[in-house]
C-alpha cells in the first residue's frame, strides 16, 4: 500500500513556482522559436503572402526545394561513444578568413521587402555572431550601408553579371573599396525561373496595392507602417545606374553570360573569388583549373530551374574531385544545425543560409535574425556533442549516410570527369 499524507503547504509552493512574465512582446514571441521551422511559422503570421511567398517560394512545382529538404531529413547520423566532447569548437577559416561558425548568411534580393530592417539587421547580427554577411547585387541596402553596419566583420558581395556590363564592373569595384574580402559570382540565372506563388499573388516589384493584398493586410498593420514610413524599396547599389526598378531585374538576367565574363571579373577582383551556382561534377573541376578560389553547389534555392540537382547529393563527388585545390561550399535546403554538420562531415568546407535568415528577419527583424543564429549554433553544438566530436575537422564522411529516396536510371547516371593533370 503507498502510503498517504497531507501536503506540505511549504512543498508545493516549492514546485508551484511561475515563470516570471514578459512584457515584451517580440522577446517572448522569439523565445518561443525552439526550431527554424517555429520562426518560419511566426514569420508567416507576420508578414503580407505576398512578401512570404517571395521568401517561401520556389520555381515551378518546387520540387527541386522540398528534394533539396528531403535530402537532409534522410541524413543518418553514426554516433561514435566513450569520445568526450564536453565543449566543442564550431570555428572554421574559409576563404583566407575567421568564421566562428561553419555558416554564413547568404545573398537575398528584396530583403526589405520582408522586413524593413533588411540587410542591416543581417548584416549587424553576422557581425556580432562573428561570421560572414553576403550582400545581393539586387539588395535593399548599399554596399556602403552594410559597410557601415558590419564594419569590423567580414563582408562579402554576390555579383551578376549584367547586360550592360559597365554596371556589374562598377559594383565589383565598388565592393572591393568598402573592404569586401570575397566576391561571389552567380552563373545560374540566364533567365528567370518560374516562380509561379508570385505570379499567382499578383506579385510585382515594387509593391502594389490591390483588393487582394489589402484584405491581406489588414491583420498586419505593422508591416504596412513600416513599409509606408521608412526609404522606399530600391535596389540600393544600383539606384544611381537609371531605370526603374523592374528595368533593372530583367537587365540582372543575361543569358549571353559565360566564362570570357569570369575572366574579366577575376581581373578587376582583388580579393578571393567563388562561384555560386555550380550543379555538376564537371563544371567543377573547370572552374577550379581556371583558378577560382572556391564553388557553391547551389540551385539557388530552387528559384530557377525545378528539378535541378540537389546540392547536397553532389557534395561528396565534388569534395573528391576538388575539393583538396578549392574551397566547397554548399547551400539551398538548410534549415537545421543538423544539415550544416553533416555538409561539413561530407567535406563541405563551409555552408549558407537564405530562407533560415529571412524567416528569422521577418519574425523578428535583427532580434530575429539573432535567434536564428542562436537555433543553428545550439543545434550544430548538441550534434557534435552527441557524435562525439569536439572541433569540426573531426567531422568525417564515416559519420553520415544519406538515404537515398529516389535513385537515378541509366540517364542519370554519373557523369564521367576527365582526370586531372
């Protein structure tokens, strides 16, 4: 029989202790996101669809975006035991720099469009995280301004080539005088992809008010007083250059873009210099023979050709191609600590966020782009510890499996490489 009692008055009061209530709104809003997926589920409450869809959004079926997705949910870890990892040290150098964490934030256009505080609370919360912060050639904020905002940390400048060349050239050069340290040159979008939420949402740059987004907005008042109380949304680098701002997307995409373009860039570029975009084996190894200082394998997030390859599929042919005379980075699909760790374990030298950033941007602005880098630096700390690894150059491809979901016919298969000299 158990045996029975009274309560303790003294005792209960000692089990009943409340938390002590916030006021503020916005923390109490943040310190609910325990994932990038809560954030993301903030950040649609948020925000006009329009503005979520531009962010949330992928080309044609997204097919290429949820693979991309599904591909890091069939990682399968292999702890190793008895290893003590009691602290772990998340600290890399890639491209001739410090990043205290194995991320960066990657380029994203319209940035203020999701939030008004845009570039600068990425740029400044890089800063202070002490990593790398990636401004779009199509960004909100100037070069200059997101100098100013991330003065002492590392900048870098993702550049497309436009149709009138003169304009890409000034920007590089610009860059390089405000002290960016890596230029990343983007070769996948010829033209644009079909991003059919946008076209669905009668989504136009910039915005334009409709029955439609103004029922929309009328749950969300805040974000229309900041949009209607802050600079207009432009193309910050490029408002000197003349056009309208639709003028300007069209002239971003060339499709007469090839690698006599690379080779003028590489002579105006100072600084190191990485190709964004790259989806098979052997425009890789070309690349790297051409001398660039490192490749992203990328879709670009799925945004222009669906069905493209999924980045983190390709990541280990790459590696051992080039991966030992480049750096190799990888994005699109990354939405957890977990991802980032087993890119690394797969020799990924480095990784970057789009989507995690803006979805933390819009729940939040800077606070909330600080807890986006707070989420993934727990989660790539708690991984590590649980596999039994203390630095990230212990991370090896014994670590990972991917479980592969689909499996590629005779027509896919791989492609071959011609060896290297």
């Amino acid at each position: 029989m158990v045996q029975r009692q009274l309560p303790n008055p003294a005792e209960l009061l000692e089990l009943m202790q409340f938390k002590k209530p916030s006021f503020d709104l916005k923390k109490r809003r943040l310190e609910s996101a325990l994932t990038i997926a809560d954030l993301r589920t903030i950040a649609k409450r948020r925000t006009p669809k329009a503005a979520f869809d531009y962010t949330d959004g992928a080309a044609e079926g997204e097919l290429s975006l949820a693979r991309a997705r599904q591909a890091f949910e069939d990682i399968e870890f292999h702890p190793r035991v008895l290893r003590p990892a009691e602290s772990v040290d998340t600290s890399v150098e890639v491209l001739g720099g410090p990043s205290a964490l194995p991320f960066g934030i990657a380029p994203t256009g319209f940035t203020r469009l999701m939030q008004t505080e845009g570039e600068i609370a990425g740029a400044g919360a890089a800063e202070a995280a002490g990593i790398p912060f990636t401004l779009s050639t199509l960004g909100t904020t100037s070069i200059e301004g997101v100098k100013a905002a991330n003065p002492t940390g590392r900048n870098w400048f993702q550049l497309y080539v436009m149709r009138n060349r003169e304009i890409s050239y000034g920007l590089a050069r610009r860059a390089a005088e405000a002290g960016f340290d890596t230029l990343m040159f983007t070769v996948d979008t010829p033209v644009a992809g079909a991003r059919l939420r946008d076209k669905r949402n009668g989504f136009s740059i910039p915005p334009q008010l409709t029955l439609g987004t103004i029922v929309n907005a009328i749950p969300r008042p805040w974000w229309w007083y900041d949009f209607l109380t802050t600079p207009k949304l432009e193309f910050a680098s490029l408002s000197t250059t003349g056009g309208t701002v639709g003028e300007l997307l069209d002239a971003a995409m060339d499709p007469t873009i090839s690698y006599d373009d690379l080779a003028v860039i590489r002579e105006i570029w100072p600084g190191k210099i990485v190709v964004k975009g790259v989806q098979n084996v052997e425009d890789s190894v070309r690349l790297v023979d051409l001398g660039v200082d490192g490749i992203v394998l990328s879709n670009h997030g799925g945004r222009q050709l669906d069905r493209a390859p999924v980045p983190f599929h390709l990541l280990p042919q790459v590696v051992r191609e080039v991966g030992r005379d480049a750096t190799v980075m990888v994005d699109t699909g990354i939405m957890n600590g977990a991802d980032i760790v087993a890119s690394v374990a797969l020799g990924a030298r480095f990784t970057l966020i789009g989507r995690a950033y803006l979805y933390g941007l819009m729940a939040g602005g800077r606070a909330g782009v600080d807890r986006t880098i707070q989420i993934l630096r727990t989660e790539i700390e708690r991984t590590m510890k649980l596999l039994g690894v203390s630095t990230l150059a212990e991370l090896e491809p014994a670590h990972v499996t991917q479980l592969h979901r689909l499996t590629r016919g005779q027509a896919g298969a791989e492609v071959p490489v011609t060896p290297r000299a």
